[in-house]
C-alpha cells in the first residue's frame, strides 16, 4: 500500500529538486508543488510513525 505514496513523494521530490537545481526553468506551479510535497511527507511520516491511530480506533 505504501508503493504508490513512496512514487508519488518520489515525483514530487524531484520537480522540486529540479526547481532548487534550476530556479529560471521552474514551472509557474512551483510553489504549490513544493507546499504538496512538504505537507505530503509530514502526513506519511506522521502515518508511518502512529499506523494504529488512523484505523478508526
């Protein structure tokens, strides 16, 4: 179940990469894109760290 998530934090982690790497060639969506990914990693860390909290217990 944590395959796609770790692609999708994989994706997101190279555009802003990219972007930091070559600031002139980042996409108007930039921003957004690093905003989703940091609030991304904190809600998979947070899920990693607590997994029976979010089982409706």
């Amino acid at each position: 179940m944590n395959k796609p998530i770790l692609i999708i934090l994989l994706v997101l982690n190279a555009i802003v990469l990219l972007g930091q790497l070559w600031p002139e060639g980042a996409p108007p969506f930039a921003r957004m894109v690093n905003i989703t990914f940091l609030v991304a990693v904190m809600l998979f860390l947070l899920r990693t760290l607590f997994p029976g909290t979010t089982k409706g217990k």
